[in-house]
C-alpha cells in the first residue's frame, strides 16, 4: 500500500485475498481525546495469523489506536472493523484479548486466583469447569508463571505481573490479541521468550497479535509494521521492504529516515498537509 | 445478567477481602466498639442508648459499606482491571451485583455481631423483633454500597473518594433525627430530612425499636431504603462505561 500516492491504494494490492483476511481494517480512522485529534485519519489494515507490530515513539497514539480496535476508546471516528464486526461490537468482547501496559490484574489476589476470576467471566458456569482448570493451566504454562502461581500478584516483579496481565488474555484463545507494550522494563532473555511465544501463539493458535512498543529493534520481530508518528501511520510493510526502500541497515533508520522527509516536505508549501486526512499521501517519495 | 458471573465476581471481591484480614476486622469490629462506648457514655440514661444505639445499628452498616465499596471500586477503575472486565463478556449488573452480594454478606456479619452484641449484652430495649432490625441493617447496607459505588465514578483518587464521606454521610447523618427529632428543626431542614435515604433507616430502627409488630411506617420505611438503593445501584451503572476517554 505504500507505493500508491492515492486513495486507490487497495486495489494495487497484490493479493486481493489479503484484504478478506484482513484482522482489522481501518478507514480514516479519527480519534479525539478532550481538544486533541490523536488519531487522524488512519488507513491501515492488520493481517489475520500475523503479527504486527505498531511502533512509535511514545506519545503518539498507539495506545489510543489499539483501544479503538478493544472498542473502549471513546469519540471514535472513521470506519473500523475488527474480525468483519464494527469495532466494540459486544460479539467481539470474547474473541479479542488486550493487555493494557500498566498490568491490569488484582494484586491482592494470587496469580491463579486472578486467573481462575477471568477465566470464570469468560466461560461461566458449572459445565465449564473443565475448559477453565485446562485454560488457566495452559495460560500459566504460557507465560512460564508456574512456579508463581500460588503468589500475590502485588509481591511479583514487574515484569511478572506483566506476564500475569499476559496470562488474561491468552485464556479464552483469543482471535486477536492486542498487547500494549508487552516487553517495555523486561530483561533481554524474558524479551526473547516472550517473543517466541508470540510466534508461536501465531503460528499454532492461528491468533492475529498487534504488538505496540517504542522500542525500535523489536521490529525486526514482527512480520508486518505499521510506523506511527503524531498519529499518523508514516509507513506499513514488512521490514524487509522498509529496509530496502529507504535504503538502510534497520528499521529505526527507516522510520528516522520517513520523519526527516515528512518534516521536509511539511516545510515546503507544495506539498500536501500531512493533517489533512490521507496522511500516505505525503511519502510516495521513497519508491525507487 | 448472568448469575454465574455475579457469583463469581462476588466470590472475587470476598477472596480479595481474604487476603486483607485487618480491613474484615475493623469492619466488624469498630461498630461493636462504639456500641459498647456509647453504652456506658449513656450509663446513666438508658433510654437515651436505646435510642441513638437504635438508629446507630441503621447508620453503621451505611457508612461502613460506603467507604469499602468506594475505595473497592475507585481501585477497580484505577488499575485498570474495570476496563479490562468491561472489555470482556461481563455484564455491568453482573459487576453491580456481584459487589452488591459480596459486601452485602459482610454487612449481614457486621449487623448481626452488632445487634447481638447490643440487645443481648448491651441491654438495647428492642420491642419489636431483632430480625427486623436485621432486615433494616441489611439495607442499610445496600444503600451504602449503592452509594460508594456512585460515588466512586467522581473521584479520581482514594484521597478524594475518603473526602465523599462526609460530603455525601455527614449532612444526612446531621439531618437522621439521630440528634433531634425531625419534626423540631427549622422547616426548611425537616423538607430536605424528607427526602434524604439515612430518615428512613433511623426512622425503621426506631420502628422497631417501639413498636412489637411490623407499622405500616416501618413498610415505608424500609421500602425507600429499598428503593433508594436500587435507584442509585442504577445510577452507578451508568458511570461504569465500556468506552473512555
């Protein structure tokens, strides 16, 4: 999508099936909190089975985007669908899992009752018994919490109680799962793990992840990007292909090289206002 | 309105009250306390304990579930687990209600410790039947979470939420007729009693307290208790909202 200058974009896609697998599409997708536009006017699709990540620096919207896809950010505008629902359709509640980047788990509870309360809120019910021992059993496992599971959520690290949050929403086997910031204060060897069970999440569970961080060298760990700046999308592809457009060893030069030619082109009275809906519109430069 | 996810949830909050034993134990022993206070502070005037200890056992369990239920929920907003419950398949009346029972079975405890410990050992003359002086409690009670947990939506911190407590009890703790009769304040304060839920929980105390069966006002009486609960229970819902700013 990024090499078409215009709102026809999808249909140089190479693949139309991508399109009807497609986790989550988004249409000049606004979001305004109190006076200020945080999202303006976003085109950018996610897709299903991969995993994306959403970088930026902080501060520039990736929180905000990801709870528009959740459906529990407010004055949302644009069109926004989230596995072929409207996003915040109550249908989706129970097939999107989403972790806040401050852990949202009750610290005076252990760890297996944290998990065994949201396990019962989404398979309620004396029938279920059964599915919610193996979920929040697996759900340990998953994060690698086992040895924990007895604990106070409030006596772990932070970076355990991270992976407890984590926990949350791996138990109802999520189609999507939208992690804000998941690694952020974690050491190098958590980081690594955490990563391959993304991937392995992707690839065994068929789960569609949307990944933010502000950190640049994840990157190369996501199948797909989607670069964010002053919320708007600066650029989506693969980091190969961003790599290799803007001409540079890693993606933190690429996205360094996309801010300097936005600033410069803002600059220059001809070209078009990056506010002014079709924030793509503004790069067509790097193609070779 | 699923009722396993209310049960569950409620089961939540009492595991969470588990882990903080202190808290179960002021909750329930702080009103025996002042009982036993004001038992001999009136240790010359038993008619006067009858009264106040009366009302005191409607008022108790009101302002001790106003404050739990208003830092419990503040909380809940604030760590983020309230977003992440309303993000999921859970009801709000499942929420509501699963506070509502959870705190409404510790107010259950805090009466009936209390009202024993006032008609058996205090020597609190009761005419009526200490059951009814349970049911008012209970309440009582009710109206108290149902307020914490209104108010909860318009406090940003657990510092402002502890400042609601006189804001919102105190006013109507002055106005209860605990310290007067209401029918002797000036006019315009006897309106403003009429319409405040804590009149109607002295006044079915004090029911009970005079009269052997149940009065036709002590039906009224226990009916706006009842339906001021539910009523602002309501309003609470309406602040929980799936989508934030």
């Amino acid at each position: 999508m990024m090499n078409s200058p215009t709102g026809a974009a999808r249909s140089t896609e190479p693949a139309p099936a991508a399109h009807d697998t497609a986790a989550v599409t988004a249409q000049a997708l606004t979001a305004v909190r109190g006076e200020r536009t945080v999202l303006r006017g976003l085109d950018f699709t996610v897709p299903s089975g991969r995993i994306t990540g959403l970088l930026g620096p902080s501060g520039c919207g990736k929180t905000t985007l990801m709870r528009a896809i959740v459906g529990t950010q407010a004055k949302v505008g644009g069109t926004l669908q989230v596995l072929g629902r409207p996003a915040g359709d109550p249908t989706l509640r129970s097939r999107i899992g989403y972790v806040t980047q401050d852990p949202s788990v009750y610290d005076d509870l252990t760890v297996r009752q944290n998990l065994d309360y949201f396990a019962a809120v989404l398979f309620p019910g004396r029938a279920l018994r059964h599915d919610r021992r193996t979920a929040v059993e697996r759900a340990i496992t998953d994060v690698d919490l086992a040895s924990h599971a007895d604990a106070l959520a409030g006596r772990l690290s932070g970076g355990q109680r991270s992976r407890v949050s984590l926990a949350v929403a791996l138990l109802g086997t999520p189609e999507l799962l939208v992690l804000d910031e998941p690694t952020v204060g974690l050491d190098p060897v958590l980081r690594r793990d955490l990563w391959n069970l993304f991937h392995q999440i992707a690839a065994d569970r068929g789960t569609t992840l949307l990944v933010s961080s502000h950190v640049m060298d994840e990157a190369e760990r996501c199948h797909r990007l989607l670069l964010m700046r002053e919320g708007e999308i600066l650029a989506e592809d693969t980091p190969e292909a961003l790599r290799r457009r803007n001409d540079t060893a890693t993606v933190e030069e690429a996205f360094l090289h996309l801010v300097d030619a936005a600033a410069a082109r803002a600059a220059h009275p001809g070209a078009a206002h990056p506010g002014a809906g079709h924030p793509r519109t503004t790069h067509e430069e790097p193609r070779s | 309105m699923n009722g396993a996810r209310t049960l569950a949830t409620a089961a939540r909050v009492l595991r969470q009250l588990r882990h903080d034993p202190r808290s179960i134990a002021l909750m329930l022993l702080v009103p025996c306390l002042m009982l036993f206070l004001l038992r001999y502070v009136f240790d010359g005037s038993p008619g006067t304990f009858d009264n106040i200890g009366a009302s005191l056992l409607g008022i108790f369990p009101l302002i001790t579930m106003f404050l739990v239920t208003s830092i419990a929920t503040l909380r809940e907003r604030t760590s983020g687990t309230l977003e992440r419950l309303l993000a999921m398949p859970l009801g709000k009346a499942d929420l509501i209600a699963g506070y509502a029972l959870a705190f409404g079975l510790l107010a259950v405890i805090q009466s009936t410790l209390a009202t024993g410990l006032a008609v058996w050992f205090l020597g609190l003359d009761v005419v009526g039947s200490p059951w009814l002086l349970l049911l008012v409690a209970l309440l009582d009670a009710l109206l108290g979470t149902a307020l914490g947990l209104f108010v909860s939506a318009f406090a940003a911190s657990e510092f402002q939420a502890v400042q609601f407590m006189p804001a919102v009890i105190f006013p109507q703790l002055l106005l209860c007729g605990l310290f007067t009769p209401r029918d002797r304040m000036a006019p315009a304060l006897e309106a403003i009693s009429d319409v405040l839920p804590m009149s109607y929980a002295v006044d079915g105390m004090n029911q009970v307290l005079r009269h052997p069966e149940i009065t036709g006002d002590f039906v009224r009486d226990a009916l706006v208790v009842a339906g001021c609960a539910v009523l602002v229970l309501a309003l609470g819902a309406a602040t929980l909202r799936r989508r934030t700013a």
